[in-house]
C-alpha cells in the first residue's frame, strides 16, 4: 500500500473514532480510562502534540474542540456526570500515572 493510500485511511479512521466518541456522550472519559486507558482528553492531546511535531501550535482547548464536536467546558456541563465511588477506584487501581 501506498503511504499516500495509508495516511488517507489512518485519517479517515481518526474521523470515525472521533465522529463515534462525539455521538457517545453517554461513555464518560473515566469509562474510556479504565477500560481502555485513554480518553477523549488524550486523544486531543495526542492530536495536539503531533501537530506540534509540524510546527503548528494548537492550543489544548481548539484541540479538545475536534475531538469533543464542541468546546470542552460546554461537553462537560451537558454530558459530565460524576464519577461513582466504583470508577474512582477502578480508575486509582488501573490508571495510576494519568493526570
């Protein structure tokens, strides 16, 4: 495969994931960490810290932006609920290192 093919289906997919994240308001980000081990939070810092290998500055809140559909505070006043005591814990015991 052509890296041109491939860059152009890694993109395509990054859409989808985001596009399917953004429609999944119900998945809270401390379900995506202890399942998983990343969250929407991540995925925009990702994106975030690859731009800047190019040289582009992207500030954190334009980056969430992408990957919540929406500014970040207002994500969170519509969708954010608060953690359970379970999530807390699972959260503490398999995501020890993210902050």
């Amino acid at each position: 495969m052509e890296d041109k093919t491939r860059i152009e289906l890694e993109a395509a997919a990054f859409r989808r994931l985001v596009a399917h994240l953004q429609e999944r308001t119900d998945v809270q980000n401390i379900d995506l960490m202890n399942l998983a081990g990343f969250c929407r939070n991540c995925l925009s810092r990702w994106y975030r810290e690859e731009a800047a290998k190019k040289g582009i500055e992207i500030p954190d809140p334009k980056a969430r932006e992408v990957v919540y559909g929406m500014p970040y505070e207002e994500w969170k006043a519509k969708y954010q609920q608060e953690a359970s005591a379970d999530q807390k814990k699972a959260f503490e015991k398999a995501s020890p290192k993210h902050g």
